[in-house]
C-alpha cells in the first residue's frame, strides 16, 4: 500500500500534567510508542484515554491489538470476543467484522459471532430500520485534561489494567431496539451475508497510506470500520482536500460499478481499519450464491441513480419527493456493446440518461467508417438535440460498453420542458454547447462540414 507523505505528522502528546489535549493527539502518542515497541506505556495510553474519554470504542480495539503484538494472545482473543459482540449491539457491525477477522487469525472460533451479525444486519432482519440511529464515532478532536501518565511496573501489569478498563462497558446503559443497514452488505440475505463477509479483506492502515489512487482502475470498493480517511484530488496546484471519511461510509464503489478511473485518492489520517470488497471476490462468490448478483446489480443501480439525481442538473430545480416522483418516469434499459441507442435519421424518441458504461456519437460522413463527434460516459446526456430542433436526429449513438441508460420519452420531455421553464433553458443550453462543440470540431477540421450535428444558427439563445 502506498503511502502519502504530504499528510501532516500528528501531533505529539506529552505527559504534563493539566495540559488539553485531543483524542487525535492521544492516539497518536499510543500509536509512536507501539511502533518504537514500548507496548506497555502505549497500553498505559490507551487505558489513559479510556478513563477520560469511556465512549471511545475504538480505542477497545487497540488495546486487543497491542495485546496481539506484547503476545497476550489470550487476553487479546477475550476482549476482540467481547467488544465484537459488543459492537453488533450497539450499532457498530463494521468494527464488529474486523474482531472477528482478529479472532479467526488468533485460531478461536467466531461461527456465534457470524450468526448474531446476519441475524442483526442482513436483509429481512426485524431489527434494521432505514430511519434508525446511526451512531457516530467519537470525535478525534474532542479534548480532556491529559494528567500525568506515570511509567508502568511492567508489561503485565500494564497488560492487566488496560484489558480491565477496555472490557468495562458498564458506561453503555442499553442497546438500540433497531438498527441502521449497513451499504451494499444489508442488501444481503443471511447465506449472502456470511459468503460475502469471508472473502472481505480487512486494511489495518497507518497514518499516510493510500486506499486508493486518483487514475487507477477501480476493482474495488471500500467500506471504514474505523478511523479517519482523507479525500483529495490531485489539481495543477497541488492537492486539494475534498472530504473527510468516517465508520460506515461507503466508497470507491463507482469506479467499481462503471469500470472508470478513480476520480479521488483516498488516505489515511492517523490510523484506520478498512474493508474490502474486491470484484473477484464477489465473482467467485456469486458462482457459489448466485443471488449475490441480483443484490450487486440492485445495490449497484441505487448507487448510480442516487449519485445521477445529486450530479444532473436536469433534476437540480426538484425537491428529493420530486426527483423520485420524475425518476418514476424514465424507464431502464440494459445495452451491450456495439448496440445502436439511436440511429441517424431517425425522429427524436426521447431523452437518455447514462447510468452506466460508455456510448460515442457518430456521423456518418460517408467515408468507410463513421466520424466520431462524442465519447460520452456515466452522468451525460444525450437525445435532446432533436428534441430541442425538432429535427430527425443526426447522428448514431452506439455503445462502446454494455451500459445502462435511463429513458424518458419525447412526451413526458415536451411536458416536462413546458412546466418548468429551468428544465427548458438547461435543454437548450446543452444543444447550444453541442453544437458549438461541434463548429469548433469543424473548423479544426476534425470532422467534414456535413458531419457537424446541427448549425448554431438553428439554435435562439434564452
């Protein structure tokens, strides 16, 4: 995994006593002693923040994690156990997969913990609820006196006093009646769930590596069980930070579902567990269940429509209860490749919408083989230069990809267009800028005169 170096350091954390410091400043110290191999001071750390801060579940985690590197399997094994059963009830499952992917490294049996997690999060369990609680993580930087952290008698001893504070969780005083679903995976039915989740792969990531890089093929997508992830993009400037990630969010999946390059890069802050779903792993998956598909394939048109109606401009002047009742409209249709979507010449039948995969916009110029005047991949448009002329439409529109494609036919269009005059000057907006494409295209002589789409004069600005 690579890692990138432009990440500011951590800050340090020192033992005066009454300093305020920060939740991030605190793992940060754990985290430099663990990798100097002070395993007990880092313990002393851990169980510092657990008393200052005993809502920080996260930091349960670590104290198993330093028990496995000091080789307290033992210990380690009892507390993954624990908080993983712990962390299904109380809303946090993805931490949950990671102590089990723990558990079954350290050889212990984890088949109870599997059951409770299907039962608790995959399809048709009573106890999810789209409108449920979603616990957030502790904030990093949430601040507590630091006191003084003395040096401790020994390894063991540091040992014992660290398991104790992280298996008390006596500061939860009850479990939630219902559950928020987890992306993708609550999509899942029980044999789904438990046949995906033993091909996950599990990132225990420091501070600076790359999840993924912008360019890059996707093959994957990535789910945070815990920590922090940055998202930025590489610019002419330099890096440009778009986002920060926490437990639950779900990324990387478009680059996934439309075979595109990685739009971002992703990496870590501090530390943080990531889970992996890779698409040779769901194929192989899906030769053993082959209903895993059918959930891809739905979990995947969700995703696609969902990022369309906060992209598209077509949709920007409707509330979201709008947007739905106009998605209602369209009709879906799957493509493969070398398929014709229109045919020049033909009149207008409506508008298209590209869900997913790529089309090219040709010409024929009567040469032996068409002018290409577009390429146009997931989030374009295409379809309204007709329907803006009222002309036949003058160019072929053929799959290059197996795509998906949103249709909304020329009546609904025409209706649509006449009610909202914002949805008329976008469509006329897209031709204008079309058909300029296209002059431009013909001055440079990139395409014959005939072969341009339709003239600008043809168009009356707004």
């Amino acid at each position: 995994m690579a890692t990138f170096s432009a990440l500011a350091t951590p800050a340090t954390l020192t033992d005066s006593r009454g300093m305020i410091i920060t939740l991030r400043e605190a793992r940060a110290e754990a985290r430099k002693l663990r990798e100097q191999g002070d395993f007990a001071r880092a313990l002393t750390v851990y169980q510092h923040i657990l008393a200052a801060v005993p809502l920080d579940y996260e930091v349960r985690m670590l104290v198993a994690d330093v028990l496995v590197e000091a080789c307290e399997s033992e210990a380690a094994a009892q507390l993954y156990r624990t908080i993983a059963i712990h962390d299904i009830r109380a809303g946090h499952p993805l931490p949950a997969l990671v102590g089990c992917q723990a558990l079954a490294k350290l050889g212990r049996p984890i088949g109870d913990i599997e059951a409770l997690l299907v039962q608790t999060y995959a399809s048709g369990s009573p106890y999810l609820a789209r409108f449920a609680i979603r616990p957030a993580p502790v904030d990093p930087n949430t601040k507590f006196e630091s006191g003084s952290i003395a040096s401790p008698k020994s390894l063991q001893h540091a040992a014992e006093h660290a398991l104790r504070a992280a298996l008390d969780l006596s500061v939860y005083v009850g479990y939630q009646e219902q559950y928020h679903p987890l992306p993708f995976l609550s999509e899942l039915s029980q044999e789904s769930f438990i046949a995906v989740a033993r091909t996950l792969a599990v990132l225990r990531l420091k501070h600076g590596q790359l999840v993924m890089r912008q360019g890059d093929v996707g093959d994957s997508l990535f789910l945070v069980a815990s920590g922090e992830l940055l998202v930025f993009v590489d610019t002419p400037q330099g890096p440009r930070d778009v986002a920060r990630l926490f437990e639950n969010t779900l990324f990387g999946e478009m680059a996934l579902i439309t075979g595109q390059p990685r739009t971002a890069s992703v990496a870590v802050v501090g530390e943080a567990d990531v889970i992996q779903v890779s698409k040779a792993a769901l194929l192989q998956v899906m030769l053993a269940v082959p209903s895993v598909r059918d959930a891809l394939d739905r979990f995947s048109r969700e995703r696609l429509i969902k990022n369309l109606l906060q992209t598209s401009p077509l949709f920007a002047p409707f509330t979201k209860s709008q947007q739905g009742e106009l998605l209602r409209h369209f009709e879906g249709h799957e493509i493969e490749a070398g398929v014709d979507v229109i045919t020049e010449g033909e009149p207008g039948k409506g508008l298209f919408l590209i869900l997913s995969g790529e089309v090219d916009v040709l010409k024929d110029a009567g040469g032996s083989s068409p002018a290409t005047l577009a390429h146009l991949k997931s989030g374009d448009m295409f379809g309204e230069m007709s329907l803006v002329t009222d002309q036949p439409t003058t160019a072929t529109v053929r799959a290059t990809l197996p795509t998906t494609v949103l249709f909304l036919a020329r009546e609904y269009v025409e209706r649509l267009a006449a009610a909202v005059p914002e949805i008329e000057a976008y469509f006329e907006e897209l031709a204008m800028n079309r058909a300029r494409d296209n002059t431009m295209r013909k001055e440079r002589g990139a395409v014959p005169a005939e072969a341009v789409e339709v003239d600008l004069s043809d168009i009356v600005p707004v």
